[in-house]
C-alpha cells in the first residue's frame, strides 16, 4: 500500500520533464557555436598532448596489451 501516491509523483516528474523540458537560451547557444568554429578538424597543440600525458600510465592492465612498436 501506498505505492499511488509515490506513482503520482513520477507520473508528474516524467510529464514535466517530456512536456515542459529545460528552455533553451539561443543567444548563448549562438555565442558558443561561433567562438568554437575553426576548432573541430584541429589537433591538439603539442602542449596539451604533453599535458594530458599517456592515457596507458594510469592503466593497471597495460602490461598486458601488445605493444604497438612491436
């Protein structure tokens, strides 16, 4: 027993989040869109790439993959 009310409120929450959803803020959707968009086909800068180091560091598995220079 009462399961209905708590059915209720999830039945309201997932109306709510179909009909009404978030609203969108298009002048900021506008301003991100323009600032990023000479950036998609670039590679990283040699910098970042040294930053983020090797992703295989952290990987307790990495002894076990084949090695590429191989």
């Amino acid at each position: 027993m009462g399961r209905g009310r708590a059915k209720a409120k999830q039945t309201k929450v997932a109306r709510e989040l179909k009909y009404g959803g978030p609203q969108t803020d298009l002048d900021r959707l506008q301003a991100e869109l323009a600032g990023s968009a000479g950036n998609h086909g670039a590679p990283p800068s040699a910098e970042v790439v040294d930053a983020m180091g090797d992703p295989l560091d952290d990987d307790p598995y990495a002894k076990y993959y084949d090695d590429p220079a191989d």
